[in-house]
C-alpha cells in the first residue's frame, strides 16, 4: 500500500509488526529527552492545575506530549497565526463551531472550503518573540481552522499557565517546545520516515487541487505530526494500559473504510453499528467474530464523533480501543479520556478514504496488535 497512500505501517514489508517494535523503542527515546528538558516546567504547570482544581492530574509523560504538542504546533503555524487578521479568524472560528451541529454542519463547511486556504495559507516571517501574545494567536489560529478541538482545549491550559508568569518565564516555556519539536522532527524522520515518505509526495503534487475543499489544512499536516500522532498514541496506550486490562466492559470501535462492501447490511445501534456478516472477506465480520471469542464488542462507525454523543453517561468502567488513521490519533484519545472512557488505540496500518485517495480501498489492522492491547498475547 506504501505506492499510493498518504502513510503505509508496514513500509517495504507485508505486515506492521516491525513498525511497532520501533514505535516502541523510539517513544522511549522521546520519552527521555522530554523529561530531561521539560521536566522543571510540568512540575510547575501540575502544581497550577491542582492548585486550580483544574483536572484530576495525569502522568509527566501525558504533560511533556503536551508540551512537544506546543512546540510542533508553534513551530507549522506560528507564521501563518501571526497573519491572520481578526475578521476572518472570528468568522472562521464560528463556521468551525457551527460544524457541531449536524444541521448547520454542511452550510458550515461550504463556506470554510471558500475561506481556509485564502485566510490560512498567509505567512508572517517576522522572527518569532516566544510571547503569550504569539502563543493567542497560535491558539486563534488552530481555532480558526477547525482541526485542532481537543489540542486548544488542552494548550490553551498552559497558556493560562503562562499569564501567571514573567515574560522570561513564558519565553523559556516556548524556546523549550520549540527546541523539542525540532530535535523531535528531525529525529522522527529518520526513525518513521519510511511510513510517512508519501506525504511529501502528495504535498508538491495532488495537493494543490485542494484549496477549495473543505479539508485543505487537514490534508495539508505536515509529515511531523504524523510523526507526533504516533509517538503520542504510544504515549497514551502506555498511560492507560493497566486502567484498560482491569476495565470491566471493552468495546472496539472500527471505521466504516474497514467494511468490504458499499452494500453493507450492519444494523444501525445507540453505539455504532453492528455486523450482521453479509460478507465472508470484510474485516468488520472478522473482527466481530474474533470479539466473540475474546470477549469484546465490536461496533463500526462512520466518523469518530459518532462515539461520543451520549456525554452525561458513566463510561468509567468502559475501556475502548478506537482505529483511526494516524491524523486522528492524539485528538480521539483526549477526546474518549475527557468523555470517562479508558482509552486504547490501533492505528490503521494505511488510511482508505477519499481525503487521499480517489476511490475508497479496505483498510485493516494489526491484529497480534489489537491482541496484545487486550492482554491475550
């Protein structure tokens, strides 16, 4: 699949095993440098939260992704955030919450496929202050483009943090997550660079016909976050790992680019929707056959908000393991932890929708992957 799609996990050969054995060995790499680095300010920044009574607090490692979230997010945007004017922010940002609502959500997004690459492609290439005026506009900008709900919820957090600290204090904070994003891009590339070679490729070529569609800055992530998605999706699988074993109900949750057919006969549910096997070679049916016998259920759903809409329910003893592509990773996780579930992920080993490709292809797992996040090998 690596010849023609955006990312592939298994590279140059027939599985993914390998890509997990070095996702592994290269997020404890980042692991040790982030805590070398930043470890001083999250002491600080916990201590804000719980001083606060913020949020019941997570690990150091959950904090320093947060703080490596910054600096790549700063290091893309920043230029096109200092740009961006204050009208068309303020519109954008409506539009883009407008998207919440499934009947506003199509009017919505026609006009952002109008607006996105003309307001959001601009750069300022003025040298960058590393102030809390630079850290709003960066957060207004992410805003702006709709693509970054969960990460401004969270770094919008430490820029609170940071009105409570001298200007000396807020440039260290931000010359530290930049300095981090950057030994994170460049160290990145050569141990995940292999799966992520076509995004490149698809940035100079088809990309340029999409400035009228309505997920021009999504398609348009640069190869580091994908990188960033993957390291941080190892980071939370670890966080929640033992909270996952112990839980006492698992779902799955599939994407619907894993289903074989167009003409698939699944019946609709409160959760998702459930196989009814019209297809003997569809991996929605092979994965609810093996929840059978592992004791999981299994759901597919045709967008990853579909698994949240019910927000006033105990979901503290429902571990989930959502698939998603890899631009979806770190953003789904957060999401599933902030609605009370326990959360796990599978990446699809290559993306199969129309945001890359011009005709949808099945995608699938791995599955000694989704075994071993189950604890049954």
């Amino acid at each position: 699949m690596l010849e023609n799609n955006i990312y592939s996990l298994c590279g140059y050969g027939n599985n993914s095993n390998n890509y997990y054995n070095n996702i592994s060995s290269f997020t404890d790499i980042v692991t040790q440098r982030l805590q070398k680095s930043g470890s001083f300010y999250i002491k600080g920044f916990k201590s804000y939260l719980s001083d606060n009574n913020l949020e019941s607090l997570r690990s150091d490692e959950e904090y320093l992704l947060e703080l490596l979230v910054i600096g790549v997010l700063w290091n893309i945007y920043l230029k096109r955030a200092i740009a961006l004017n204050n009208t068309p922010k303020f519109i954008l940002s409506r539009l883009a919450s407008s998207r919440e609502n499934e009947t506003l959500k199509k009017f919505a997004d026609y006009f952002r496929s109008k607006l996105l690459s003309t307001f959001l492609s601009k750069e300022n290439n003025i040298k960058s202050k590393f102030s809390i005026e630079e850290f709003s506009k960066l957060i207004g900008w992410l805003t702006a483009s709709g693509e970054f709900k969960q990460e401004v919820k969270r770094i919008s957090r430490w820029k609170d943090y940071c009105l409570h600290k001298t200007n000396n204090e807020v440039s260290s904070i931000l010359k530290t997550a930049h300095n981090l994003a950057t030994w994170f891009e460049l160290q990145s590339d050569k141990i995940l660079g292999c799966y992520t070679k076509n995004v490149e490729q698809f940035h100079k070529g088809v990309y340029k016909n999409y400035k009228l569609r309505e997920d021009y800055i999504f398609c348009g992530r640069k190869r580091v976050e994908y990188h960033l998605n993957m390291v941080g999706a190892e980071i939370m699988n670890r966080a929640y790992r033992d909270s996952f074993q112990l839980s006492e109900v698992k779902l799955l949750f599939l994407p619907a680019c894993m289903k074989k057919s167009k003409n698939c006969k699944a019946k609709k549910t409160n959760k998702g929707y459930v196989c009814l096997h019209c297809s003997n070679h569809c991996n929605i049916s092979k994965y609810t056959q093996l929840g059978k016998k592992q004791h999981f259920q299994v759901y597919m759903i045709p967008h990853e908000s579909s698994i949240f809409k019910d927000s006033n329910s105990d979901n503290s003893s429902i571990g989930i393991i959502g698939v998603a592509c890899v631009l979806n990773l770190i953003s789904g996780g957060w999401k599933a932890k902030d609605m009370g579930f326990i959360p796990q992920c599978v990446l699809l080993d290559y993306c199969g929708c129309k945001h890359w490709l011009a005709n949808d292809i099945e995608t699938d797992i791995n599955m000694d992957r989704l075994l071993y996040i189950l604890g049954k090998k």
